[in-house]
C-alpha cells in the first residue's frame, strides 16, 4: 500500500474528511483540514503554530478571528464558481460558522510570523488557462506569490481539469535548493466530478503519477473525490481526469525557504512539451469557472 497516497477515510477517523498534520505527513510544514458543517453549526479552531487559509468548497461562511468578521460567499461545489477566501493567522482562536451547510478546506502551514488576518474576494482571483491540447487545465490562482503575499509560509492554488485531460504536466520537482527551484512540501487534494460533471462523486476517478530519478519512489494510483496525495520529493505529474470526470485538486506547498515560492524544474526528459503547446489549440471547456460562476 502506497504511503503517500491516502484514501478518504484514512486521514480522519470522524465526520471531516481530512486531518492531515506535518507530523501525521511524516514532514516539516505543510498540512491540510477538510471540514463538514451542518446547516447552522458552529465550530471552534485553535490555530496554534499553523496559519491558513479558510476556502468554502460548497456552501458559504462566516469566519470571526482577532474581532473581524469576514462573510465567504461560497459556491455550490468547487466545479461550479471561484470562492471567496479569508487568511487566518497562527496563534489564532477562528469561529466558522454556516446557515445552510459546509464543506471547507484548510490548507495550512507552520510558521513564525504573525499576520493580521484578511479577507479575499472572489473576484481579485487570478483564473488562468495553462498548457494546451489535452494538457489544457485552469489554474486559479489564490493564494501564490505574487497575487497573495499576504502569508509566511503557505502556497495554495486551485485546478481544474477537463475530463479526458492531463495536468501537472510535464513531470516537475521542488525538493532541492537550485537555481531553478526552492524546496516545498506539496499535498494534493483531489475532488472528482460525477457524470454531471460539478457534483462531487466517489463513482469517477483519475490518475496521479510521482517518482524519482532513481527509482525509489515509482508510484502511479488511481486517485478519488477526497483522496490525498503527498509530495515529499520527487517528479509529479502528470494528473489524468478520466473521460467523462472532470478533476478538482487544491495544491497546499510550504517550505524553509525564508521568501514564499512555488518554483520548481522539469523533468528534462518531458520538459520539451512545454514547445509544443505554441503550436496547439486551448481546449475551449477551459475556464471552467471565474467568480461570476460556471463559463461553460
């Protein structure tokens, strides 16, 4: 069984669907919370030594933390709109709170700076189409360098891929201090459309490849809605929606660097493709989403 790769239910042992700490992760900083809230709850968090994002899979909140209060207009799944975001700093009481339902991630990192929290509109959020041909994917860009610099350690992004498409492609890596990439532990969270390709289903699956140069890590799974996968080191890529099942998966990244990055190199092998994509045509499903809701 692949240590890296988590099936729902193996990282919680309640409701939520994931509880994944660094130490549960077997590293350092990153770690990631998916919570469910029924119509009306209330739930209290602790932040401790992490700071995180607070981003509404389906439903809206609302998040008080230091005296502020920030409304989340949500969405109806992650296929369906770009979400409002708020950041929330370590060290840190949060109240969540919904009226009609919940479902939230939290991807987190640990950290030493404190940070006031703060509030990210929907529509500030970058939605970028990358790649082309069948390796044509959005990107939405919440929480990167560059367009959220509003954190310590913590690099969060969105993405989604049309069914039948390859994304995290070509193979990349970012386990090593180089000119050309910084060091970042990296979880996927994958969430699988099903055959009405925006709401959530464990019927739909896709594929997720990671593997080192020398062949100690060599692992290609089938990966489901609410599966983790862990990047400790290595080549990712690529991430195959299969046919008929668009794939959502929400990227969390930290690191020791002292300056937030997400850069990374190409497996030299396959970096070549990158060329060939002037040449290509954008699949015209992408976007799928903006803050407005559904492009498509």
């Amino acid at each position: 069984m692949s240590k890296l790769h988590r099936p729902l239910g193996t990282l919680s042992d309640d409701a939520d669907p994931v509880r994944l700490t660094p130490d549960t992760a077997g590293w350092r900083y990153s770690g990631l919370r998916v919570l469910a809230l029924a119509p009306g709850e209330t739930r209290m968090l602790h932040t401790g030594e992490f700071e995180a994002f607070v981003l509404p899979l389906a439903g809206s909140a609302t998040v008080r933390v230091d005296g502020q209060v920030f409304e989340l207009r949500g969405r109806d799944s992650v296929f369906t709109r770009v979400t409002d975001f708020a950041y929330v700093p370590r060290e840190a009481e949060v109240e969540l709170s919904t009226k009609e339902g919940l479902e939230v991630a939290l991807p987190m990192a640990r950290c030493t700076r404190r940070l006031d929290p703060k509030y990210g509109p929907a529509e500030d959020v970058p939605v970028e189409v990358r790649g082309a041909g069948q390796a044509t994917r959005q990107v939405t860009n919440f929480g990167v360098p560059g367009v959220w610099d509003h954190a310590d350690k913590l690099n969060a992004c969105e993405l989604i891929t049309p069914g039948g498409n390859w994304s995290s492609y070509p193979p990349h890596k970012h386990d090593e201090a180089t000119e050309c990439e910084v060091v970042n532990e990296e979880i996927y969270y994958f969430r699988i459309a099903g055959r009405d390709g925006v709401t959530p289903s464990r019927e739909g699956f896709g594929l997720h490849r990671t593997y080192t140069a020398d062949g100690e890590l060599d692992e290609d799974v089938a990966v489901r809605d609410h599966d983790v996968f862990l990047i400790p080191r290595g080549y990712h890529g690529p991430c195959v929606a299969a046919p008929g099942y668009p794939m959502y998966y929400l990227n969390v990244l930290a690191g020791p660097a002292d300056e937030r990055s997400m850069a990374f190199c190409d497996d030299p092998a396959h970096g070549w493709v990158r060329d060939t994509w002037a040449t290509q045509d954008l699949d015209p499903r992408c976007p799928v989403t903006s803050h407005e809701g559904r492009v498509q």
